[in-house]
C-alpha cells in the first residue's frame, strides 16, 4: 500500500472546480457540516413529504366514499 500523502480534490491546484463556489460549500468530507446536515436532512424531509401526500391521498379516499355512499 503507497504511503504518499492524500490530496484532496479542493487541494489538487490542477483542479478544475475550484472556483465553483458552491462545490466548496458542499465537499463531501466528513466533517463538514452542510454536507452532513443534507445527508441526514433530505431523508428526513423525503419521508415527510411522503407521509403527508399518502395521508392526502387516504383523506381523499375517504371522502370520496363517504360522497358516493352518502352514509
């Protein structure tokens, strides 16, 4: 296994996407915190939106059961 030192993509001065700032905001090292904050976040935020469209969904059908069926 080589022993040389790592360069990361950010610190490599051929790197073309230095410049992109927002690249820089989102590298995904570990210990930054706005890459981790969208890796715990969008899940969460994904199955929120899921439970609120499937509850939509089944207040919609239990509407349009009780429209039909006039119980």
């Amino acid at each position: 296994m080589s022993r040389e030192k790592k360069i990361y993509a950010d610190q490599d001065p051929n790197w073309e996407g230095k410049d992109l700032k927002y690249w820089k905001l989102g590298f995904p090292r570990w210990w930054n915190p706005v890459f981790w904050l969208t890796v715990i976040m969008f899940p969460i935020i994904a199955g929120g939106y899921g439970f609120i469209q499937h509850t939509y969904a089944l207040i919609m059908e239990i509407k349009r059961f009780f429209h039909n069926y006039k119980i």
